[in-house]
C-alpha cells in the first residue's frame, strides 16, 4: 500500500485516488531561460511518483503547466526586441528537451497561460460575484480575509499577513498588503503584451487592460484539465507558500469544493548548502552538465539517490560516480544475457524477496534512495550467483525481467542502454544493409526487404521487426 507525506495533512497517508485515474498537475517551468537542474530535481519528482503509480497499475492523467508570461519573461522580450512567443518558445523547445534528456514520461497536457486567457478570466469572475476579489487601482485582487481557510497548506497566520507585513497598504491601494493579483494592470513596461477582457463589477462592464497573475493560471489550468478536486498536485517547497496557499484560496473560494487531496513538495537542490537558483547564480543548466559530456542517467540517478523531502547537496563528482554505478549494472545484464549454465534451481523466493523490499521502499512514501539501495544489493548477488555457476539459463531471463521492471520505475533507460551497447558490436555492413531494408519496408517493398534479411542472414545476424523499430542479433 502506497504511503505518501501530505504538506496538507502533515502527515503520512495512505494513497487512495478520487476516482479511477489519478489526476496529477505539477507546477512547471517559467520559460524565459534555460531551466537549471534543480528545477529538473522537481520535474523528476513527479516523473518517479507518475512512473510508479504505472507501475502498480494505475491510469494517470498529468498536466504540466508552461508560464509563457511574466515579469522576467516580459523584460527579456524588451530586452532582445523579440516577440514573447518566439522567446517562449524557444525555452519551451529547450525544456522538453531537457524533459527527454531525463528520459520523463511526457505530461498529457502541457497548458500555456496565453492560451487559457478565457478560463483564466472567468475563474476571476467568480471570484468577483463571490465577495473574493475586488478591483484596485493597479489590478484584481483577491481579498484574502475573507477566506477563512488561509493559510492551511503552510500554516501561515491570516494575522501575521495583516500585521507583520512591512509594506505599507497605501502603496498598492489594497486593501490589505498581504492580498495577492488576480489581473495585473498594464503598464507602459508591458509594451505590446496584454489582454482586454470584461469584468462585471457591480453590474457594470468594466474593461481591464492587462495580464494574468501567476498564482490564477495554476488553478484555472488545473481545474480546466483535471476537474474542480483532483488527486495530487506537485512543486518545489518554495512554492508551498504564497504560490499553492493562494490556489488553495482561489480555487476553493471560487468552487465551494476540496480543491486537491495530496500536496507533495520535494526539497531543494543544493550548492555548498545554499538553493541552486537563478539569482544567486550558483547554478548549472542541464545544458552545462550535457557539454561537459554527462548524460541524463547519470544526473538522474543523481536525484534517485535523495529521498525528494531531503535537501540534495549536488557534486560534479557525484556524476562521476553515478557512471560508475550505471556501467557496472549494464555489464551485469551483459553477463545475465551470456549466462549459458542449465540448472533447474529455482529463483521465485529470490526474486520475490526483492521484488518486495523494492516495493516497499517506494511504498513509504517514494523512497527511491532505499529502492535504489536494494536495486544495487540484487545486483550484487545476481552476479555472485553467475560467479558461482548458480544461475540457470531460464532463471537469468527472470532475472533480466525484473531489472528491468525495476527500470520502468527509476527511468534510467537500462533497456535501451542495453540494445545500444549489443549494437555496438554489429558490423556497419549489417547495420547499412538494415537501413536499407528498412526504407524497402518503408516503400512498402516486401520483396526486397525479403532479399535483404537474407543477405544479413548469411552475414550471421538476424533482424525481427518489433513496435519499436528493427532489432538486430546474432545467430547463435
Ligand atoms: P520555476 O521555473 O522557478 O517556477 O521552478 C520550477 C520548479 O522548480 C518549481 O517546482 C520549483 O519549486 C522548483 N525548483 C526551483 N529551484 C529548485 C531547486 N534548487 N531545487 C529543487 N527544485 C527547485
Ligand atoms: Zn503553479
């Protein structure tokens, strides 16, 4: 049974979806630059926790929003002269890059705010007719006393937002300095980029020329995909407070109903003990990491390492030995593949036993640094097995198949690496008269593919065309 913290709760609960799919949104990425890797530990998160929800069989609907406007992204359209979109999207394109690099499961949706302007607008509306908005002089704003709930995610006092806030109220013209926007009004900063919805404030029309706050996108995209109570939501911790205290508020505010069941948060990434971030400039883009000739295994198996609620302290070094790690288990599964020895000595306990220590070390609440701990030890005996002879030609396919199995969970692309590396060892003759055999299929010219297969045959290889493409291997 799945356990997993709940920022909400505080507490550790057991996993139990709302209805048949479980819904997840996660926060994603501001597309302005190139993201770092500790933005990359957040979206890994939430690849692990998608990952294993597949693995114990449940459907997953997952959306991941894109914030394509803001104050950065804003400057760094004047800055270049270039159109928000094509800076947007150039980030967006290097994100999902990052994303595959990663080797993430794709979100079902990935919303950008600029597109969702209507809902956007609309959840607003509610908010005004409901009593939880009001209009100032530079924007829409949301009044947080009214919401009595405030608060309850990261515990933050209503009263300390009243009274130790440090900015003075008239300064914003709200009504209360702590009170969040909704709809920022334009300013000359803002050049071409707006939008000039209606709102209906006591009972008239009223046009504001603006754009979406930050904290609105969030639960009008999530709302418009997942439904108005979904099953979990996902960020970094610094957005526990005021980010996901304020969808709480707005969301709930606007519905009446429990907006999300599980809040999960994971910790920072560090640099010698302090937040990898932008404006410290104590940071490494994944791009740094890939030119320096690391690959995204060996960053991932990196954050594997660190339960999600511990503070990660990065280390280039650490990569070099995640490289290390990841070798020897693939020499492993070479040496499982060549394993020749018949015996009838059957493996089920062994297997069990660490199908079930894996289990229940991501049960408690995701621990991939325990999981990982047991995937290493599995390793090692399976090898002292082969050493000593124990382990039969069949029983090595089980053994294969769990590795594997575990793989779909960690995501550090073992198959693949696997394929790759037999690949390796297949003379460019055969891989060229593949290709060509390959554009024959392609051109729908069986007949000549035939010939070619059987030219590979006489070479002393194989090819069996799968759902991923052809697969070669040696005739034994
Ligand atoms: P941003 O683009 O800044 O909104 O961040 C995207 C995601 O990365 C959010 O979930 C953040 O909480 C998360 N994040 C930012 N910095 C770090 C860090 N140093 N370690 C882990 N997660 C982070
Ligand atoms: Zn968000």
């Amino acid at each position: 049974m799945l356990k997993i913290y709940n920022t909400l709760t505080k507490k550790l609960e057991k996993f139990k979806p709302l209805g048949k799919e479980v819904k997840i949104y996660s926060c994603g990425p501001t597309v302005y630059d190139f993201p770092h890797i500790g933005n990359y530990r957040a979206f890994v998160f939430v690849d692990i926790l998608k990952r294993y929800l597949l693995y114990k069989n449940y459907k997953v609907k997952h959306v991941m929003n894109i914030t394509d406007v803001d104050d950065k992204i804003i400057k760094k359209v004047k800055e270049s002269g270039k159109a928000l979109r094509e800076i947007t999207s150039f980030y967006e394109q290097e994100f999902k890059k990052g994303l595959e690099e990663l080797n993430c499961i794709p979100a079902d949706f990935y919303p950008r705010a600029t597109e969702h302007i209507p809902q956007i607008c609309s959840l607003i509306q509610k908010l005004l007719d409901k009593g939880y908005a009001y209009l100032a002089e530079d924007g829409v704003y949301y009044r947080i006393k009214k919401f009595k709930d405030y608060g309850k995610l990261s515990g933050i006092k209503k009263e300390y937002l009243r009274d130790g806030s440090r900015v003075a109220v008239q300064e914003y013209s709200k009504e209360q300095a702590s009170d969040f926007v909704l709809w920022k009004r334009y300013t000359e900063e803002d050049g071409n980029i707006f939008w000039e919805p209606d709102f209906l404030i006591g009972g008239k029309k009223i046009k504001v020329r603006g754009r979406p706050g930050w904290h609105i996108e969030c639960s009008a995209m999530s709302m418009h995909y997942l439904g108005e109570s979904f099953d979990i939501h996902v960020g970094g911790v610094d957005l526990i407070f005021p980010h996901h205290e304020n969808e709480i508020a707005q969301s709930e505010a606007a519905t009446g109903k429990k907006f999300v069941k599980y809040w999960l948060h994971n910790e920072h990434l560090l640099v010698e003990g302090k937040k990898m971030s932008k404006s410290l400039g104590n940071y490494f883009t994944l791009k740094d990491l890939l030119e320096k000739g690391y690959k995204g295994n060996e960053i991932r198996l990196v954050f594997l390492g660190c339960h999600y609620r511990k503070q990660l302290n990065f280390k280039i070094s650490e990569l070099d030995a995640a490289r290390e790690s990841l070798k020897k288990i693939v020499n492993t599964i070479q040496r499982i593949e060549e394993v020749k020895t018949r015996t009838q000595k059957s493996l089920r306990r062994f297997l069990l036993r660490y199908k079930k220590n894996f289990e229940r070390a991501m049960d408690l609440d995701l621990d991939t640094s325990k999981a990982l701990a047991v995937f290493f030890e599995f390793i090692r005996e399976v090898n002292k097995k082969i050493d000593a002879n124990e382990l039969g030609k069949k029983e090595a396919k089980e053994v294969l198949f769990l590795i594997f199995d575990f793989d779909e969970v960690f995501g550090l692309g073992l198959k693949r690496i696997y394929e790759e590396s037999k690949i390796k060892e297949i003379p460019l003759e055969v891989k060229k008269l593949v290709e060509e055999r390959e554009k024959a299929r392609k051109m729908k010219n069986f007949e000549l593919a035939d010939i070619i297969r059987e030219k590979i045959k006489k070479l002393g290889f194989w090819v069996d065309d799968t759902k991923d493409g052809p697969k070669i291997r040696k005739i034994k």
